[in-house]
C-alpha cells in the first residue's frame, strides 16, 4: 500500500444510497484470481447506462468516489474494496458506511471518509457547482477542503497510522518485529 497524507484531485459524484456490495463488485466478478483483476468488474451492472460516473472522462483517475448513505452494505466481501482500490480510488467520502466495508477500506489502504449531513450535503451542492473541481484531503489535520470550505472527521489513530505509514495491520506489526522481540525476551527463562 502507498501512504496517504495529503491528496487533491477530482471527486467522481455518484450520490446513490444503500450501495450494496454486489453493486460495487457483482458476484459474476469473484472468480478472478488476483486483486488486479477484479478492477474490471467495478459498478459493472450501472456501468453500462450512458454518463455513468466511472465511465465519463472527466472523472477518470478521480482519487474520491462520494457517494451517499449506507455505502458497502450487503454481504462482507472484500473483493469491494479491491476493485475501488484496482481502479484508483483512495478515499470514499460518505454519510454513513457498512461497518464491514469499512473494515475492509482501510486493510486495504482506502480512507472511509464519513461526512456529517452538513459538511455532505456542502460538498454536494459544490460538486454540483462545478464538477470537476478539486478537492483536498489532509489526513494528518483530518481535514477535507473543497472551494473556501473545510470539512473536519475524525479518524481512529491507529487506522490513521496505518494509513499514514501506507501498511495493513500486518505491515505495522512486521515494522516494529525487533520490538516484539525485545520484549518477548522477558519472558524467556
């Protein structure tokens, strides 16, 4: 996983409620043997209506998906959060996510941006203003900033460590072995 401080960029709009998982990635999509793979398959079923947000140009390479309440909801696959991660995706900014989903974001080095009403209804409206517009995350203030706004969430720390340093639970744990180590020593007789 690469680190995530700071990141500006555009935001792909797709404001849609109650998102399930098999909406992300349909069930057809979990046959492929790699992460890289499964990129494919994201929003595959809306993909194909003509301007779906994934699929317009001014959105390409877009490191913010918004989207509305309950994101991620529906089975616990993490094949969901591979394929956000597959094509591009670094944070999902939300009113509310599924607490599964957004477990499996942050393994997978995807910030779940939860936004209070407000703050989302704000970012909306200036989203809709100008959609191509930047927007700007600072992880370490916890800050999002969009135009003259500036959007405050809160972030457990260790997820925010992980995220910082750009390393699953595992990788944090492997980067500090020689302390477990030290420490296991004690216990040695």
């Amino acid at each position: 996983m690469s680190c995530l401080t700071i990141l500006q960029g555009t935001v792909c709009p797709l404001a849609s409620d109650d998102v399930d998982t098999d909406q992300i990635i349909p069930a057809r999509f979990l046959k492929a043997t790699t992460k890289e793979a499964i990129g494919e398959g994201l929003f595959a079923d809306w993909a194909q209506v003509p301007g779906f947000p994934t699929r317009d140009e001014r959105f390409s390479g877009a490191p913010f998906l918004f989207v509305g309440r309950n994101f991620g909801c529906g089975s616990s696959r993490e094949h969901a959060a591979w394929a956000l991660a597959q094509n591009g995706f670094r944070v999902v900014i939300a009113r509310s996510f599924a607490d599964i989903f957004r477990q499996n974001c942050l393994k997978n080095g995807i910030l779940p941006l939860p936004l209070s009403d407000g703050d989302h209804e704000s970012l909306h409206a200036f989203l809709l203003a100008d959609p191509i517009a930047q927007v700007c995350l600072d992880l370490p203030a916890a800050t999002l900033t969009f135009g003259s706004f500036e959007a405050k969430f809160a972030l457990e720390p260790f997820a925010k460590r992980c995220l910082v340093e750009g390393v699953d639970e595992l990788g944090y744990i492997l980067s500090r072995i020689a302390l477990v180590q030290a420490w296991e020593v004690q216990f040695e007789s």
